[in-house]
C-alpha cells in the first residue's frame, strides 16, 4: 500500500511540475501610450503599437475595442507564436472643434493579463488656412 501511495504520489508531482513550467502568452509592448502632440481637426493621425509574445503558449487576440467610432484599431488576426512579433494600428480621425483628446484601446487575448489597455492622446488644432 505504501508503495502504492508513493508511486501516485510521485505521477501527481510530476504532472504539476510539468505544468507549472509552462506559461501562458502574455504581452510585450514597445510602448503602452502614444502622444501624437497637436494634429489638425480632419486629419487622420496612425499610430502602430507592436508587441511581443513572451509567453510559452500561442496568443490569440479575440477583439480590440475602442471608445468611440473615431479610433479605429486594425490587428494581427493569426495566433503569435512564443518569441514572434504583431501589432496593433490604430488611426485617429478628429473631427469637431479643436480640443484635447484621449482614448483608450481595450484588447481582449487569451493572454495570462486577459485584458490590456493602451491610449493615444493628443490635441486637435484648427486646420492651417490658406
């Protein structure tokens, strides 16, 4: 019986310590917050934040959300693999007055951190006349 207990008592360990050595995908970003400083009403401003994948897993990127229909995000749609690289863009339209502004970018992965936020910020000036 006690060899019984040893042997499913070492098989346990064993299984847990392979699995702890494995670690989820997880985000690497160059940058977090892009300040594009003063740019005109009516003219889109891109800005692309790329990452790497330092988990072990392949990190999949289910959907980016922004806070309002003038941010648009485009993003690496295939699985990144431990150690590669994606990126996500995305282009500011201003439109209305000249005001400072400030969005945020939700990412939902399958990342161990689930959800990410990154935020451009600026401020819109009135277009030179000519």
């Amino acid at each position: 019986m006690k060899k019984l207990l040893l042997l499913f008592t070492l098989i346990l360990g064993v299984s847990v310590a392979t699995n702890a050595q494995t670690k989820p995908a997880e985000f690497k970003f160059d940058k977090e917050l892009n300040d594009f400083g003063k740019i005109p009403v009516n003219k889109a401003a891109t800005v692309e934040f790329k990452f790497v994948n330092t988990g072990d897993q392949p990190l999949i990127i289910s959907k980016v959300e922004t806070t309002c229909g003038c941010t648009v995000p485009e993003y690496t749609q295939i699985p990144v693999k431990k150690g590669e690289s994606g990126s996500i863009k995305v282009t500011y339209n201003p439109t209305g007055a000249a005001m400072p502004f400030s969005k945020a970018i939700t990412i939902t992965s399958n990342a161990k951190t689930t959800t990410k936020v990154l935020y451009i910020k600026g401020e819109t000036v009135a277009a030179p006349t000519k």
